[in-house]
C-alpha cells in the first residue's frame, strides 16, 4: 500500500527519472532549516558545500533528522521498498546574482552503484525557481544507454571535475520549481543540471541519497549508510557513525575521509578515460 505516492506518480517517476513537487516539511519548518543553514554559514565563514559534501549530514545531528524525515521516507519507500539506507547528502548552494551553474550531468557518472539505483530527494530550503536557478531535467534519459561526458572544466561550474553531458536535447528540459520545505525526488542516472542564479536571494538546496540494501558500492571496499527505515539486509553496507553535537569530530573525519574516496575513484575514471 502507497504510504505517500499514487501510484501514476511512481509510474510518472519511472518513466521520466524524476518527480516534484513532494511535500516534506511546511514553509515554516523549511524556514527553520534555513536559519540553521545560515548559522552554520556564519561559523564557518565560508559556504558549507565547500566542506560539507558526500556525508554532509553526518556531523549534525539535525541534518540527520532532516534525512530521517517521515514524510520524505513515506515518499522514498513507495520508490525503493521499505528497507532504505541514506549513504550520503551534499549541499548545492547559489549565491545571490550568483553566475555559477550545474553542468548537465548523470550522477551515475561519479557513483559505482550496481545496480544503479540511488534515489536522490533535493531538498528545498528556501524557494527555488527558474530565476534562482532550479534543478532541471531531460525526461526519459536514465533509460538505455548510459549518457556521455565530456569533462569540461569551468570557474563558475560547481561540477568541480567538469563532467559534462554531450548532445544534451536542451528543448526538452523540465524547469523543477520548488517552494521551501518541497523536494524534487530524482534517479541517479537522469540527465539534469542547473542555471546561475539570477535572484536576489541565496538558492539553497540539500540533496539527499538513498538506495535499498541490495545495492552495491563497486569502486571501494567498506562502504557505509545509515539506516533510516526498515532492516540492513545482506553485507553490502556498513552502518555510519551518529553524531554526538553539532561539528562532531569523528563524524567529520569520517566524511572527509569517504569524500576523498569518491573523488579519488572518478578522477582515476576520468583519467582512465571514462566518459559515461
């Protein structure tokens, strides 16, 4: 039974590799995460994404109750099944008047997930539009054939490593507007991207990636999830540390030590001469 979803949205995920808007937190409570965000910018003093990606969550524990929301799992269980892992999260941030952009990428292109099934739920904290610069989407293309890049290094791309889709349909793109506290849920091998920033305000946004335990991590050994519902079947994941307080040590540690992981294992791919 749906616990979120009808079923002609799952069937709309299917078929077009992403669904919005998903309802997580009202405006309000989206507005809270936002200070919070804010706060942690102003310590910082610096953007968190700078620091804060692959296991961005794993060092606060109200990050870790944003990945634990019952609301979104009710959405990402009538996607994965009932048994979910969370094996990591990152911030995308645009600045006001902000010139940076989102490459067309797949994420498949720098995960090693087989079978390749990451469900990625971005995370609105405050509104994101066209003028901000939302998510968009090339419906359809997490189907057949694996897209290819072309690594296309740029000062304003936060792709940081330039992986970039060619022969992209741009005609087709889906502009995923969201207001604070919705979510766009997409899969991890549809193309999408995003455009500068053109508001006056901050685009704040918070991806979140979660698989079933049946999924693989392929590049390395002792990958690591946390388990936000239902059991950890099999041996294909080990369980993450839980953060004490806010800024927890170890619990950044371990971030900067999987994030080196995954960008040492695509720039070996690139290297290599993997483009898809």
């Amino acid at each position: 039974m749906s616990k979120a979803l009808t079923k002609k949205q799952v069937q709309e995920f299917n078929q077009d590799g992403f669904l919005y808007p998903v309802e997580a937190y009202s405006e309000q409570e989206a507005s809270q995460l936002h200070d919070k965000f804010v706060g942690m910018e102003n310590k910082l003093g610096h953007e968190p994404q700078v620091k804060f990606r692959i296991k961005a969550h794993l060092p606060f524990p109200w990050l870790c109750d944003v990945v634990r929301n019952e609301k979104l799992l009710n959405a990402v269980e009538d996607i994965l099944g009932p048994n979910i892992l969370c094996w990591g999260a990152s911030f995308f941030t645009k600045k006001a008047n902000d010139p940076r952009f989102v490459s067309w990428h797949t994420d498949s292109f720098y995960y090693g997930l087989k079978p390749a099934e990451t469900l990625t739920a971005w995370l609105a904290f405050n509104d994101s539009t066209i003028e901000s610069g939302c998510v968009q989407y090339i419906p359809g293309t997490h189907k057949g054939p694996a897209a290819v890049h072309e690594i296309r290094m740029h000062k304003h791309n936060l792709v940081q490593q330039g992986q970039t889709v060619v022969d992209v349909p741009e005609e087709k793109a889906v502009f995923a507007e969201v207001r604070a506290g919705q979510v766009v849920l997409h899969h991890e091998s549809v193309v999408h991207g995003s455009g500068p920033n053109k508001a006056n305000h901050p685009r704040v946004g918070f991806s979140i990636h979660y698989v079933a335990p049946h999924v693989k991590e392929t590049r390395f050994q002792g990958a690591t999830a946390m388990l936000v519902r239902g059991q950890n079947i099999g041996n294909n994941w080990g369980i993450d540390p839980e953060p004490r307080y806010d800024y927890d040590p170890d619990c950044i540690k371990f971030m900067e030590d999987t994030r080196a992981k995954f960008t040492n294992s695509t720039a070996s791919k690139i290297a290599s001469g993997g483009r898809s």
